[in-house]
C-alpha cells in the first residue's frame, strides 16, 4: 500500500545526483543532435 510518505519521497536518479541534472544533460544532447543534423543538412542541401 502507497502512503503519503512514500509519495513525497523521491528516488535520486541513478547518475548525476539529482533529476535536474538528468534533464539538463537530455536537453543538452537534444540541442547537439538538432544543432548537428541542421549543419549536416545545409551542407549537403
């Protein structure tokens, strides 16, 4: 059974330390591949 405890606990993710961290890591890769294939496609447009 799930109490309210439990509920207000989080879980530290598994790297980084801290979820925000997590995120801001995705959001930086996700800008690198977008910045990358934009590149990648005005060269060989």
């Amino acid at each position: 059974m799930i109490t309210m405890e439990d509920t207000d606990k989080e879980e530290a993710p598994p790297i980084l330390k801290s979820w925000r961290n997590l995120y801001l890591v995705v959001l930086a890769h996700l800008i690198a591949w977008i910045t990358f294939l934009a590149f990648f496609t005005r060269i060989f447009k």
